[in-house]
C-alpha cells in the first residue's frame, strides 16, 4: 500500500506568534524564517511518529482487496474515510464510505470491510482508491501537548544551530524532543 498527501493541514500545530514567544523574538525579521521551522519541525515529528498533527487528507492505493477484511490506515489518528473507488474496464466505482467500519482508537487505525461484497479492480496497480481524512483536529491546540512541547524544543534547537550538524545525525534531533515524542511512535512491523 502506498499513500500521497491529497491536502495539507491548513494551520501548523504552533502559530507563528507561539514560536516567536518560545524563541523570544520580537522583531519580525525571522518570521519567514521561523514560520518554515515550525513547517520542518511538524513534518519531522510526524514522520517520527507516524501521526498527523492536524487536519490533513490521504489517498491510499491498494492492488488488490486484503483477503482478512482489515487494513491499516497511518498517520494516525484516523477521523474518517471520505471517499473510496475502485478502477474498473469501464470507469472508476465509488464505494460508499459506509462499507468501511473504524476502529480510530487503535494506532494505526484500522478499517474493516467484507472483501468479497467489494469489486475488484481492473487494473493490477493502484487499482483501489480511499481517501481518508487524519490528525488530531483544525486547531493549533488539538495536537497532543507532548508533541507541542517536541516541536518547540525541536524548533529552537534548529534556529540556534543554522548550519550542517556533523557525525551521526543525532544532533538533528535533540534527545528531550526524542524522549517527548517516544510514547506516540507508531511502530510497524
């Protein structure tokens, strides 16, 4: 299963006013700047833990139908399925939404599905469609604090260090926004 981003959240977890006040920066030189660390830090923390921290819509594409009825929707946490279709010789099939049953409370969620009620997709690639709608809300303040907090810290660290870090990497990400970020990796198998 492969997955692209369909629409990017429209608002990031911390405002530009909130990461300003964290830096304590008060001119406006550097809100360019700082506006796209808050991006980096969100995109870096989310791939991390396999979450999404706002409102965002994903497509996933199957090949075939899982013949257990079940499958993994990431980044967690799932809000709903809104749209679903499959590719057939004569045109794409829309599925009703509804056929899908959601556990959202598991990481990564899991849809249900009877897979021999469902067509079969005609083309062997990408043949089935389902757009879901992911993250923990619309607001700034839905994402988990902990995750907040990993993005200041993350932020700060990356606006005082500017330049290539040397070595392993490991400076790339301090070990306070790995340990803040810890208990919310959703890990795979």
């Amino acid at each position: 299963m492969s997955a692209i981003l369909l629409t990017a959240p429209s608002v990031e977890p911390l405002t530009l006013a909130e990461a300003k006040a964290f830096l304590r920066v008060e001119h406006a030189d550097d809100d360019d700047l700082i506006a796209s660390l808050v991006a980096g830090a969100r995109g870096h923390v989310e791939a991390a833990t396999r979450r999404a921290l706002v409102t965002q819509t994903w497509r996933l594409f199957l090949d075939v139908w899982p013949e257990s009825g079940c499958l993994e929707v990431l980044p967690a946490p799932l809000q709903a399925v809104v749209a679903a279709r499959v590719h057939a010789s004569d045109g794409a099939i829309e599925l009703d939404p509804d056929v899908f049953v959601a556990d959202s409370g598991r990481a990564p969620a899991v849809l249900a599905f009877a897979p021999r009620a469902l067509p079969a997709p005609a083309r062997a690639r990408a043949g089935i469609e389902i757009d879901v709608r992911t993250g923990y809300g619309d607001a700034a303040v839905d994402a988990p604090e902990p995750l907040r907090q990993a993005l200041r810290l993350l932020l700060a660290h990356w606006y005082e260090n500017r330049g290539v870090v040397a070595g392993d990497g490991a400076g790339a990400s301090p070990e306070s926004v790995r340990a803040l970020i810890a208990p919310y990796r959703v890990l795979g198998l």
